[in-house]
C-alpha cells in the first residue's frame, strides 16, 4: 500500500498526440515501396516474429522456392504456418483465413505481452490506419473483432491489443507507418525502426512483423484490382 501523502510532481509534462498523416501516397505505389523498405532493413538482430520477416517478404515476391526460416525455438516452430499463411491471407484478401490464424496466436508467446499478441497487434494497427487513409479502396472486411481474445491472453496485452485495433500505438511505430504511407525516404523512417525494436524482449520486433504483414492488403490481388477499378468507373 502507497502511503497517502506522497505525491510525485512531473515537470514540463506534455500530453503527447499520434501524429497527423497529411498526404498519402497513390495506393498504386506502396507495395514496391513497402517490399524496397523492408528488404533494406538490417534484421541480423532480429528476435521473436521479426524472424519471419525475410519470408514474409519472399512470399509477397511470389517467390515459391524461397526456403523457409528456421529455429529451434519451439513457440516460432508452432507460429511459423500461421504466420505465414497470415501472410498470405493478407497478400489474397482473405479477412475470414485472417481470423481462423488470429485464433491460434492470441496469447502465444511468453511475458507480459505474448508475441503472438503483438504480432497481431501490429497487423491491426496497419490494417486500421490503412481503412482510414484510403477509404475508398476494399478494406473494409479487414475490420477484425478481438473481444472473444479477452478471457484468452493477460489483461494489459488485451488492452494494448485493443488499442492497436483502434489505431492508438507507440510514437515509433506510428512514424514508420506514416512515414511509409506518406512518402518519407527511407532515412527518415528506419531511426524509428531502430527505436521500435529495441522496445521489450521481442515486443518491437513482433509489432514490426505484424506491420510488414497488415501492409500486404496493399498488394495488388486480382479481387482487390477489380474492386478498385470498379470504384474508379462509378466515380468517372
């Protein structure tokens, strides 16, 4: 118990406020941009699900010889074909393959804030920021509900799993996506890389996968060029 009388007084406090994304870039141009962001980073460091990230990447290629990553720990044994067939719902617009490996991560991992949970945290995330930068594309269905999560993983990781859902993130992981969305060169973007992935034992570099992996909606699939070709026709 804290004894009453203590106050603690934090001076020059100032609330801090996510930042504005002014412009965006033509969504025609984001995937050669995400895949030329991501392939550049520096991962020899990399720790939990940031080791999937040069497979997310190879899938996003197409690139069907590429060689799977491989580990002896046994939770990135269990999480590696969710989190690439996660990959590959995103890459094929497949919200409902989305929730059926959303189940099996939720409160995998160890800590606080279990990687699966940050995984998916950083898909939501990109996912939600991409539904409201680009509201006429066909994000839409990517809306994905996590109250069923709640009895399913600890209290904080939901609520910061619920927070990544509604667009409310860490400053750093905030910068990379703006930044990417709205055209920063790559040298402005990767300090927040390296601020992001020094957060927790693997929590940033989880949160980061999650984003390269929301990011593959941006892809070009056959389903989502119609769509946007038929909003295109309505609006001629």
């Amino acid at each position: 118990m804290v004894d009453s009388v203590i106050s603690i007084r934090i001076p020059d406090f100032h609330s801090w406020h996510s930042p504005c994304l002014n412009q965006t870039l033509p969504h025609s141009s984001l995937s050669s941009r995400i895949q030329s962001f991501f392939l550049d980073l520096n991962i020899s460091q990399a720790k939990g699900f940031g080791f999937f990230v040069p497979h997310i990447l190879s899938l996003s290629q197409n690139n069907s010889n590429a060689q799977s990553p491989r580990s002896s720990d046994q939770i990135l044994i269990f999480a590696q074909p969710l989190v690439l067939d996660m990959a590959r719902a995103c890459l094929n617009h497949q919200p409902l393959r989305i929730l059926l490996n959303a189940e099996a991560l939720i409160g995998l991992g160890a800590g606080l804030t279990p990687s699966g949970d940050d995984f998916l945290g950083g898909m939501l995330f990109a996912l939600k920021i991409l539904r409201t930068s680009y509201p006429a594309l066909s994000f839409a269905d990517f809306e994905i509900p996590i109250d069923s999560y709640r009895s399913r993983t600890h209290l904080i990781s939901f609520t910061l799993l619920n927070d990544l859902k509604d667009g409310h993130a860490i400053a750093p992981l905030h910068s990379i996506l703006n930044g990417l969305l709205s055209g920063e060169s790559p040298e402005n973007i990767s300090p927040f890389v390296s601020q992001l992935t020094q957060v927790g034992h693997s929590t940033g570099w989880d949160l980061l996968a999650g984003l390269l992996t929301g990011m593959l909606v941006t892809y070009q699939s056959n389903d989502f060029i119609s769509s946007f070709q038929a909003i295109q026709h309505l609006e001629a």
